[in-house]
C-alpha cells in the first residue's frame, strides 16, 4: 500500500519554482517510488524560498499543493 496524504507531512523536497509570500511555487518531492512536482505555498510565518533551497513540507491539500517551510534555518 502507498503513502497516505498525512505521510506526506514531514516529507522533504527541493524548490523548483520560488516559493513566496502571494506566490504560488512548486517544489518536487520523492514519493510513491518516484519524484513528483506539486504547487507550494510557504507555511505561515515563512519568506521567500528560492530555487534550489531544501524544503520540508508541514500540509498537504490533495490532490497536487503543499504549503513548505525550509528545512534548514537560514544563517
């Protein structure tokens, strides 16, 4: 059996399309045996995620978006 919508919480991806305060990004994460691209929003509280950065997703709203927060602190 595959990963449920709650597994994906905790998961980590990669930003493939920033990720912002009124942006709409995308991020791709391996799952199901494969890497797959879903839409990101950042998760409260969170700033600007650009191309390249390492993400951990915190929601999942099926089918295709998550809202990320980096998963490592900047500094």
């Amino acid at each position: 059996m595959g990963e449920t919508d709650a597994d994906m919480v905790g998961m980590t991806g990669r930003v493939t399309g920033t990720v912002g305060p009124g942006l709409v990004g995308e991020v791709i994460v391996r799952i199901r045996g494969g890497a797959e691209h879903f839409l990101a929003h950042p998760a409260p509280g969170e700033g600007l995620l650009t191309v390249g950065t390492l993400v951990t997703v915190v929601e999942h709203l099926p089918p295709r978006t998550v809202y990320v927060m980096a998963a490592y602190p900047a500094g």
